[in-house]
C-alpha cells in the first residue's frame, strides 16, 4: 500500500456556531492521501465534499480535529500553512470565476509569485503550464476575460499546477463543460499525475466519471465518510448507494442485469472499457480460444 501524503483526523466543520444558522457540514472525517494514487470523494450536494477539501490546504480550519501533511499539523504556525499551500494545490468549483489579473500570464503567476521563486522560474512555470493545460502563448498577454469559458478553466488550473504541487486537489473540474472539454480537462490532470507522481483528488457528484479514474473512492453522506475503498467495492452496494441519493454507474447497472440473464461477469466491470474486455474474453471463452 502506497505512504499516506495527507491525512484528516477526526476532523469536524461547523458553520456558524452559536447561531441559528449553525450547521455541522463535515462530521469526525478522518481520511487520508496516498502518495501518487487518484483518490474519488464522491457524495451528493450539500454532503460537505467542498468543506471537507477546503481544510486540506488549511484554507479553512477545522472546528474540531486536524490536518496533517507528512505528518505535521498544518495549522500549527504560519510556517506550516505556507508549506500546506505550496505543496497542496486546490483547484475551487468554477475557478474561472476567480481569474482576477490583468492578463492571463500574470494569473497564472500569482501563486509561484506568492512561493517567493525568482522571475526566471516564475516565468519558466507559468510558461510550461500553459503549454500543459493547452493555453497558447499569443493568449498570455490577453485578459482573461476575452477567453472562452472551456479555456478561463484551463487557465485557473494552469494557476495550481504552476505551483507543482505534491496534492493536487480539485473540486469537480468537469462541471458545466461539455463532454469535449470535460475529456480536455481530465487529459490534462491524468498528465499532471503521471509526468509528476503528485497525488490527485477529484471532488464530483458523477459516479460514472469517478468510475473512469479512481484507484480509490471516498462516499460522504451528511458530512461522515459513508464507504471507503476501491470502486468496485463501493459500486458493489448499489442499494445503499442509491439510499445517498448517488446513482450506480451505468455499466454495472447492465452487469448487474447481464449477470441476472446468466452471464458470468467478474465483479470489477464498471466502465465501458472493462464491459468490453470482460465480454470478449467470454467471447473468446465461448469458442474456445
Ligand atoms: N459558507 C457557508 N456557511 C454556512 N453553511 C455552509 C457554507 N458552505 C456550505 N455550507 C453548508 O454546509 C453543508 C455542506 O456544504 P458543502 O461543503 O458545500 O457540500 P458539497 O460540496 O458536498 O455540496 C451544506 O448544508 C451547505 O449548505
Ligand atoms: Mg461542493
């Protein structure tokens, strides 16, 4: 099993406390990242899957509990929070609506600006993660606002990866793009992890997207962690899933059915992908190959 990078323990979000509004968004969650694994948390609205990640890079604190990088609380000093910030990048919901800067360049500089790097490898950083994210160099000098919704995405994301974090977290990337700029956007992620080995979170509520990715799935529901494992472990109880309000993905809603016609299926078919292999090599099976 892979080292743990990241680590929530016992952690608990209230909003606004001692006020009639006080609401308990994330409850007792002690999760934790594994260094280079693609890690699911998967949970429907208002299941406290933003709260929860916002506390990973100690921009928000926890009521109650900790967060610990490599081991260290992250909230224990000014130190601390600075090194959590550089070495946990968080891509927020909708990021384009947070570009604020004059050009696209200087967007994706602020956060190497703010690690205190010099202008040459500033520029370097923001150059190389431009080009990783898809965003041509005649865009630089543009503002972000000229740019089309698909590509202000890309430059925010741009923006964390520029910083080369160790975590890169992001709260559903692929939301409210089409399917064509959804599958430009997961590209450029499984990229990132796979030139870096950094460890990627990825928030979403699309069961069949977190089944396309995830080495490891974590369910929220109501603010506690609800299940745990590999996704065929947590696609395999359907009935409670769907008891969270969370769709099955579709394949395993055809395996399921498949099996019941008498199909011998394995248990780990869940995207089209293995739907495909599983039945060629019944297939293959079957004339005796
Ligand atoms: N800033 C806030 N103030 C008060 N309540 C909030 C705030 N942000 C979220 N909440 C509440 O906390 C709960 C969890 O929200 P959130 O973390 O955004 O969940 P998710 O990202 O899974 O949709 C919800 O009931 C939401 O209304
Ligand atoms: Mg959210």
């Amino acid at each position: 099993m892979k080292e743990p990078i990241l680590k929530t323990e016992e952690l608990t979000h209230i909003y606004s406390p001692g006020t009639p509004f006080e609401m308990t968004a994330v409850e007792n969650v002690s999760i934790e990242i594994r260094k280079g694994e693609i890690l699911g948390i998967i949970g429907h609205t208002g299941s406290g899957k933003s709260t929860l990640i916002q506390h990973l890079n100690a921009l928000v604190k926890p009521s109650s509990g900790r967060v610990l990088l490599e081991g260290r609380d992250i909230n224990e000093s000014k130190d601390s929070v600075r090194d959590a910030r550089a070495k946990v990048g968080l891509v927020f919901q909708y990021p384009e609506y947070q570009l604020f800067e004059e050009t696209v360049y200087k967007d994706i500089a602020f956060g190497p600006k703010n690690m205190k790097l010099s202008e040459d490898e500033i520029d370097g950083r923001v150059r190389r993660a431009a080009r990783f994210v898809g965003v041509e160099e005649e865009l630089l000098d543009r503002s972000p606002f000229d740019l089309s919704g698909g590509q202000k995405r890309r430059v925010a994301i741009a923006g964390v990866i520029a910083m080369m974090p160790e975590v890169l977290v992001l709260d559903e990337p692929m939301a409210g793009l089409d399917p064509q700029g959804r599958e430009e956007i997961m590209k450029n992620i499984l990229a990132y992890h796979d030139e870096t080995g950094a460890a990627i979170v990825i928030v979403t509520h699309s069961m069949d997207e977190a089944a396309s990715y995830a080495d490891r799935m974590i369910v929220l529901n109501h603010g506690r962690v609800a299940m745990e494992g590999a996704p065929e472990e947590v696609f395999s109880r359907g009935e409670e899933l769907r008891g969270m309000g969370l769709a099955t993905p579709v394949m395993t809603d055809v395996a399921d059915k498949l099996r019941k016609l008498g199909v011998e299926l394995p248990a780990s078919v869940y995207t089209v992908e293995q739907m495909v292999s599983a039945l060629t090599a019944l297939e293959r099976g079957r004339r005796g190959a």
